[in-house]
C-alpha cells in the first residue's frame, strides 16, 4: 500500500473492507472513481495469504478468486492494481480476455493461478478447453455488473455461477441499482451487506456538469474550439457510434489535434496501443465509445465531452466518472442539439438534477464547413432529381416499348398440361416407331420423351443405358450434336412420380429435353 501512496482510505474502501475480510457478501453502490478495486482486492488478498505458497506446482496453485468485468479494458486495469497490490506476496494473478491470442492465457493458467480477472466470454473459452478449473475458488467479484448486464453477459454469467462451489464469498458492485441489477443479486447474493457511498444512480460531487446547446452539423467544430479554447491536453470525448468516433478523431486531427480514436471494430493490440499513447501524452484527446472506455482509470483526467448524448441515461453516470476520480476535481462538458432534448430529460430525471441549457460563448462555426455542408444537401438532392428524371425518362421508355410490343406473342397452352396426373397402364408390346407414338398421342402419359439432345457420344452412352434403348436408335443430327431416338425405349414405365422425377434428374445436363 505504501508503494501506491495510500494513506487514507477512501470511503468506500473503509466501508469494504472490513465486510469483506469478515467473509459476508457485498452489494456495493459506488461510482467509477471512488477506489472500488483496492476496497475489494485488498481483502482478497489478505484472505487468500493463508494459501499462498512458493510451491512450483501447478496443482499448489488452484483458482481461489475470480473478478469478472464486463470489457478488456477494465480487465487489463483491474489485473495492473492486483499485480501491484500483491507484489510483495507470493500470490499468482492473471488477466484472460478476448481479441488477443489464447495460447499465453491458456499457458498462464496451467502453471497455476490463485487470482484470475476476466470477461465472461473468453473465461467460458477456457471452460471449453478445460485450461481452467473453477472447482475450488472461494470468493466471486463482479466488476461493474450493471455494465455487463447492459452487454447481454446474463446467460454467461449464469454458466459462470453454476460452475463454482456453492460455499463461496460472493461481492457485487456496480454504478447504479435498476430492477435487472436487484434480480441478479438476489439470485446468488446470500444476506449481502448493502454498502453505499452515493446515492444510487448520482453523480460525483466534485465533477462540474455543463451542458452546451449547438446545431448537430457544427458539433464536431464546437468540440475543436473547447479543446483549444480550454487549452484542453488531455481529454476523452465520447461518441454513441463507431463511425462517429473514427469520423471525429479524423476532424480533430485535420485541425492540428493529436487524437486517436477506440472502439470495438480495432483491434485489442490498437486500443492499447492507443490508451498507452494516450497515458504517456503523446495524444491530447481519446474518442471512444462507450464499451470502449469503460474500465478506463486515467490518473489526474481534467476532462470529459460528450460529443453525443447516450441513450442509456445510466451510461452518462459512467461517462462523466472517468474524471473527478480519487478525489481530484474534474469537467464534464455534453453537447446537444435540439433532436436531443429527450435524451436530456432522461438524464436528468436519472441523478435527480436540472440543467442550465447553456450557448459555448465566442463559438462560430466555420462558414466553409456549413456551406460544406448545406452543398453537399444541395448537391445530393440535385443528383436525386437527376436520377428521378432518368428513371422517369427510361421508365418512359420501356412503357413506350413495351406498348409498342405486339400481344400476340403469348403463346397458347395445351390443355393437357393442365389435366390432374392419372397413371396409365403398362402398355402390352414396346413401341417400335415414333409412327406408333403419334398414333397414340390421345393418351399421352407424363413419362414419354420424344428428344434428348446432348452434346457428345459418351453421355449418349450413358443415357441409352440408362433407358435400356435398342441397339440403332441413336442417329446424327449435325446442326445440334448428337441425338437419341427415345421412340423405341423398352417397357419401363417409371412406377411413380418420384422414380419419374429421378429419371429426368438423371439426364438433366446432358441436353435439352422435349416433351410429346
């Protein structure tokens, strides 16, 4: 503790702690921010030193806790601060998420690992392939369950639960308590303590809220103009979209901002790449979405913008908690165009707080971009008028062409064609000449082919086989290739439809087929 600086604990940390050392469950109600992690690993490790051993067995080393987190990034920060806190014991403790190659997880955890942090998916991964055994861990943590419920992780969170010891410490934290949230702790909480630090669904105290009110096509210039207005060096700016986020970093960057953009279509190794990048300084502003950023545990971060409204009003909860964290003071500034003014509402019936609509004083947007912009409506629009008349003119066209077309040209069908199928009786002699068929074309059955033309001699072979056709019943037609005289076929009468069917099946490919 003394090599991460702590000194007092904070609130929800001496409120944790001790509950957790006793060995009772927790359903804590904290913010991002407040110091959660240490308030539940700290114990954790206190507990599982009575286990701990310099044994190179892997079977020395058994799963003892699990901390689930609903993405990769609190995943990755969340094994970092357990990694430091157990520096000095001999505790093992590794990170298992997806987007990056199994095979060091899987490695990892056959050497033996009393503390695994994971994320519900790639944990069931290593189930499947039996590289972890959870028959013998002790304690439970879910990270942010709030979040991991909003990511549809319930159905894995259940196989989860069904895997380890009934007998277990089970702790549970999460941002805000909705009905979905009260169910799960229910379901395997046993007389949890409720600790609370906040209430529920609040924001942080110490974070300034500002909401500016802009036009929805100068957004991204309205975010461009804070950054150097505010003199802004370090900033997450989030976005609702993937698009949207790659859109923003492009502008930011064309306007001489160090930006970079993370969200689910890169790739774990980029996001990370990304986020360190952005630890060291070397970027001024980090778009992101939301599952992106969330986990994310940015030391001393002065401020955060919301270039859209969430959606979820609980998701702006964990936004604005990437600053103000540890106690430190910090900004959260949301745009919002009037399309939004819903999103708002819901906002603020969530953390129970109004809003001063506000104007971003001294902001004028770029004449360039807005005429871009309207252009760009104005040329879209004239080249969908262009396309109308051309449909218009073509459609024009061919009506034209087509009454223009004779009528004539449907031809007439035979009304045999419409009789119900009526089998027939095997005829007494096989026909000889196609003379004998036309005579007796009154009673047609459906099995009689008069033409198979195809293509070389061999199919031809194959096809006389087939039918069992006389020896001379093949004939030279040098306009079309080669053709069969089906007229002496052998008595076969096919004995259904379906033997029917598979004899054409049979030959068809081998040519064109002419019906009597």
């Amino acid at each position: 503790m003394s090599d991460q600086g702590y000194v007092n604990p904070t609130p929800i940390q001496a409120q944790a702690i001790p509950v957790v050392l006793q060995g009772r469950d927790v359903m804590g109600a904290a913010q991002t921010g407040t110091g959660k992690t240490a308030g539940f690993s700290l114990p954790i490790i206190q507990l599982l030193l009575a286990h701990a051993n310099t044994s190179a067995s892997p079977a020395r080393h058994p799963v003892r806790a699990l901390i689930l987190t609903p993405t990769r990034e609190l995943a990755d920060q969340v094994a970092d601060n357990v990694k430091a806190y157990s520096r000095h014991t001999p505790l093992r403790a590794t990170v298992v998420f997806g987007g990056v190659d199994i095979a060091p997880q899987t490695a990892a955890l056959r050497s033996g690992i009393e503390i695994v942090i994971a994320t519900p998916g790639r944990l069931l991964d290593h189930v499947q392939q039996k590289t972890v055994n959870l028959s013998q861990t002790q304690i439970l943590v879910m990270d942010e369950a709030d979040r991991m419920l909003d990511m549809g992780f319930l159905p894995d969170l259940q196989r989860i639960i069904n895997l380890l010891p009934k007998e277990r410490q089970n702790l549970m934290f999460s941002a805000t308590f909705s009905g979905e949230i009260k169910k799960l702790a229910s379901s395997f909480l046993k007389n949890p303590v409720t600790i609370e630090v906040a209430r529920s669904n609040a924001t942080a105290d110490n974070v300034t809220q500002t909401m500016y009110r802009v036009d929805e096509q100068t957004k991204a210039e309205a975010v461009s103009f804070i950054i150097r207005e505010r003199k802004l060096k370090q900033v997450i700016v989030f976005s609702n979209t993937k698009i949207g986020a790659s859109r923003l970093s492009r502008h930011l960057e064309s306007e001489g901002v160090k930006a970079s953009a993370i969200h689910g279509d890169k790739t774990q190794n980029e996001r990370m790449a990304a986020l360190e990048a952005f630890k060291q300084g070397e970027i001024e502003v980090l778009v992101a979405t939301d599952v992106a950023a969330r986990g994310l545990d940015i030391a001393e971060l002065p401020c955060v913008i919301n270039f859209d409204l969430p959606y979820n009003a609980e998701d702006y909860v964990h936004r604005i908690g990437r600053t103000g964290r540890a106690g430190a003071s910090g900004d959260a500034i949301s745009l919002y165009a009037d399309k939004d003014e819903r999103l708002l509402v819901d906002i603020e019936k969530m953390i129970k707080h109004k809003f001063v609509r506000a104007e971003l004083t001294g902001f004028v947007a770029k004449p360039a971009a807005a005429e871009r912009e309207r252009s760009g409506r104005r040329d879209s629009a004239d080249r969908s008028d262009g396309r109308n008349a051309a449909s218009s003119r073509s459609t024009q066209h061919t009506r034209s062409a087509y009454t223009s077309t004779p009528t004539s040209r449907k031809e007439k069908i035979d009304p045999w064609f419409l009789k119900p199928y009526e089998p027939t009786a095997t005829p007494d002699a096989a026909p000889s000449s196609v003379a004998r068929w036309a005579a007796r074309s009154s009673r047609r059955s459906s099995w009689q082919l008069c033409w198979a033309v195809c293509r070389s001699v061999s199919p031809v072979s194959a096809l006389a086989s087939q039918f069992q056709i006389r020896p001379g019943s093949s004939r030279q037609r040098p306009e079309c290739g080669h053709a069969v005289d089906l007229s002496d076929i052998q008595p076969q009468e096919p004995r259904s439809l379906v033997q029917y069917e598979q004899w054409l099946c049979h030959i068809d490919g081998l040519g064109t087929i002419l019906f009597g």
